[in-house]
C-alpha cells in the first residue's frame, strides 16, 4: 500500500488498530476515536513522517495529513478492519473555532493550491521589470506583451481561479463557483466599469466595477454559491438537477454578486479616500503610520482603486504625489518578513518559498509573500505591516515626494528624482524603503516565534 509507512507509525503512536474505534476525515484530517487515550502518545504521532500536526476536539483526535487524506483513508481503513464513514463537512466538526481564524483559514484554504502559480507569475513579472529597467526590453515590445501576459493572467483572473479553490473549500461545485467569478472579469463588464456607465439591473442601481486582481468578491461568490447550490439540490428532483442547480444558481448568484459586492466596495472605498485626505491634510506622520501600515490590508481587501484617483489628482496637480511615498515601502516590509522567515524556517520548502517570494516582493510584486507565508502565519504579515508603518511615518515627516507613478518594490528609488530638494527627497525616499525591509525583517526574526511544524499545520489543516 502507498501510505503503509505512514500509516503504521499513526497506529503505533495511538496504541495500535485495537486502540481505535472509529475513522472518518475532512478535507485534510484523519479524525479518530479511541477505547483508551491513555495509551495515546502525541509526540509519537507527530513524528511520524507525514503528519504535519494534531488537533483535539473533544474525544476526536485530529491527525492534519493534508489533501492527502482522502487518499490515504482507504487504506487506513483496511488497516484498521473499520467501517468507512463518509467525508465529514469540516464547517460544522469546526464550529467553535474563531471568526477570524476562519477567515484566515478561508483565504489560506483558497490560495495554497495557487501558490506555485502566484509565486511563478510574481517572478516571471519582477523579471520583466529588471528587463525593462536596464532597457533590455521595452513595455511595448511584443516579447514584453507575451511574457506579461503568461506571467499576469493568475493576478488579472484571480476570480475565476479563487471562484475555483474557493468553492472547494466551500463545499461548491469548483466548476459552477468558477464562472461566477468569471463573470466579474468579463470584458463587457470591465468595459463598462472603465467607462464608468451608470448601469441597473431590472430598475435596481447596479455599480460595475473593474474586479481583475481583485480576491474577495470572489471568495463572496463561491460562498454564496455553495449556498445557492445545496439549497436548490434539495429543492429540485434529482433528474432535473444536472441542467436547473447551475441554472437556478447561475441566475441568482451574479446578480446578488454585483448587486451587493459593488455598492459596498463602491462605499468602503469612498470612506478610504475620505479618510486618507483628511488625516493626510491633519497629519502627513500619522497617515504615514495608518496607511503605510494598513497597505497591504487595503490591497488584500480591493480597496486600493478608492485611492488611485487621490494619488492621480495630486500627480496632475502639482507634478509629484505627496502620499505615495509613505505607501510604497510596503512591498520591502514584506520582502523583510519573509526572508526572516526564511532564515528562521528549518524547513527547505519554506526557506525556500520565504527566498523567492522575498526577491519578488523586492521587485514589486507581493502576491506571493503576502498569500503563501504572510497571511497563513499571521504575525509575519503584522510585521510586515508594521515595519511599513514605521517607514510611512518617517516618509510623512521627510515629506518624500513620488515623482514618477507606477514603479513598486525597489524600482520605486527611480520615483524620488526631482523637485528642488532633489538630493534630501532621494536619501529619504531610500531610507524608508530599507527601513521597511530592515525594521520587518527585525521584527519578525525576533518575534514571530516561528514554528515550521505550526505553519506546515495551518497550511495543510486549513
């Protein structure tokens, strides 16, 4: 059998097969309940090669496997002579768990499958960016074109690929939950959001809004659509469900989608830029620390685009930006943090994937620090977040001005020529971006308690 080894060193540490009575499984736990606990030996289990933690519930015994496990538990089974149960809905075994452990849980459940392609497409762009810098290849070059497409697509059809592992993790059919979020990238939408067209849906005011990049209106979708699909599969004749669950689903979900998730991103954003200029008009300091340390927040929320058209404005108006400079560490804060995981970490995928998303949150790109280790851990994206702030505030007392928009991560050095006080704006403009890198980096090494077995559990237990 595949898993023989693994699973005779479960058995061996929880007492042998006579030891437990029943086995079921989620999506990525053995779950067991046993004559004696006594005999029970954690440390034995936790050793053994493969399990990637524990979790108690009561008299259940968790044993966090990975998506591994619905392969696995057959064999087990049969090791074990039990009676296989069916995959439990790991919503309801988990209902006491902690709101905001399950969002995390949710949004790590979604990327982990995409991580690979995150991390690759954020390489790929931070690539063409050194190209271009060093004018070996140009923004309107054909090579350029292809190559930013193959390494943009993850970023731009977020939606339809978290509407994918969302829905898994949701319990949906991934394939329904998917077109939903296809839907919010469908050119003619995109179109029409660009435009800015005042739109309705049967007399009800309907705001379109450019969803590309974007993560939780999708999330929202699939979540909607797990909902929509096991309530219409008890509702409809099992003959008729192939054809009418995705239809009734399909019919109700996007306008509810677009309906709700527009108006509210349209509202939340409004309050942001409200909120922005006014602090910023009261204190340049404290919008630094605020919103340099809640960037990556406002990013992870699709809330960015409220406050593009301040940043803009303030561009065409006076020729430089007063306020980008505070924001732009961000992408060295996260580059810190996780090279300080990757330095901390014991474990070669993690040191691993700690070194390559740091160079591309380096670059500017910081998907792929942000969604492979700086959500999952949690404190290594409050680091983060705080290092930015420290450099924001130091940006909003310098008065670091953006000359030229559009660069990110170091490219951003080349934002800071101009103006009179050119070589003042340029020293401070560099500060904060090693500030962030240094302070995040510092703060994460030395606080974070990272525990490579405790990361590997919330990946895969999540």
């Amino acid at each position: 059998m595949k898993y023989q080894a693994l699973i005779d060193g479960i058995l061996e540490g929880v007492g042998g097969k006579a030891n437990v009575i029943s086995a079921t499984h989620c999506f990525t736990r053995l779950r067991l309940q046993f004559k004696d606990y006594e005999i029970v030996d954690d440390d034995k289990v936790k050793a053994v090669k493969g399990v990637v933690g524990l979790n108690k519930q009561g008299k259940e015994y968790q044993i966090i496997i990975g998506t591994e496990v619905g392969n696995l538990y057959p064999e087990f089974i049969q090791a074990t002579n039990l009676k296989a149960q069916a995959q439990l809905d790991v919503k309801e075994s988990e209902a006491d768990e902690k709101l905001f452990d399950k969002l995390v849980g949710i949004i790590v459940g979604t990327f982990v499958p995409l991580i690979g392609l995150i991390a690759a497409g954020g390489t790929i762009k931070g690539l063409l960016s050194v190209l271009v810098q060093i004018k070996l290849l140009t923004n309107d070059s054909s090579t350029y074109i292809v190559l930013y497409a193959a390494a943009n697509a993850i970023f731009y059809f977020f939606p339809i690929f978290i509407g994918f592992t969302a829905g898994k993790k949701f319990g949906a059919t991934p394939y329904l939950s998917a077109l939903v979020g296809s839907v919010l990238v469908y050119p003619t939408l995109l179109t029409a959001a660009s435009e800015k067209v005042a739109g309705n849906f049967f007399g009800l005011p309907l705001t379109f809004l450019d969803y590309a990049n974007t993560v939780l209106p999708a999330i929202f979708a699939a979540w909607l659509v797990s909902v929509l699909e096991r309530f219409f599969r008890k509702q409809l004749p099992h003959v008729l469900q192939m054809v009418f669950v995705p239809f009734f689903t399909i019919l109700v979900a996007v306008p509810i989608v677009l309906l709700v998730v527009g108006p509210l991103v349209t509202i939340f954003s409004g309050w942001l830029s409200t909120g922005l200029e006014w602090i910023f008009n009261f204190s340049p300091i404290l919008t630094g620390i605020i919103f340099g340390g809640l960037w990556s927040v406002i990013i992870l929320f699709g809330l960015a685009w409220g406050v593009v058209p301040i940043l803009i404005n303030y561009t065409i108006q006076y020729g430089y930006d007063p306020i980008y400079g505070m924001l732009a560490p961000a992408a060295l804060g996260m580059a810190g943090a996780v090279f300080a995981v990757a330095l901390k970490s014991k474990n070669a995928e993690i040191k691993s994937l700690g070194i390559s998303t740091g160079v591309t949150a380096l670059l500017g790109v910081t998907e792929p620090a942000m969604y492979g280790i700086a959500i999952p851990s949690k404190k290594t994206f409050v680091f983060a977040s705080m290092g930015t702030a420290i450099s924001g505030a130091i940006a909003g007392l310098m008065g670091v001005k953006i000359f030229a928009p559009g660069l990110s991560g170091v490219f951003n050095v080349f934002a800071y020529f101009g103006g009179e006080n050119l070589g003042q704006n340029v020293f401070w403009g560099i500060a904060t971006l090693v500030i962030a890198f240094i302070s995040a980096f510092i703060l994460t090494y030395l606080f974070s308690g990272w525990n490579d077995k405790e990361f590997e559990s919330k990946i895969a237990g999540k």
